[in-house]
C-alpha cells in the first residue's frame, strides 16, 4: 500500500528545505511547535 501524505507534511518539507538559516541569529537548527516553526537557538519563530 502506498503512503497517504497531507499537504501540511509537503509545505513543512517546502518551508524546511527553504529557511536554511535563521534570518535573525543565524542559527541553524530548527523545531516544530505546534504548527509554528522556530529557531533552537533564539527562538524565532518563522512561520
């Protein structure tokens, strides 16, 4: 069986491969919470 996927798992892969580094901090490690995307290391969220 092949694997169902929703358009929210595309657009977070989409943003993913598009914010290669935080704008404000430079880091570049990233995490989910809840639904918003943000920086490790100064917390920026970004999407």
């Amino acid at each position: 069986m092949a694997q169902q996927y929703d358009q929210k798992s595309f657009d977070s892969l989409e943003l993913e491969e598009s914010i290669k580094k935080c704008p404000d901090c430079g880091g570049k490690k990233f995490d989910l919470r809840g639904e918003e995307r943000y920086c490790k290391k100064c917390g920026l969220v970004l999407e």
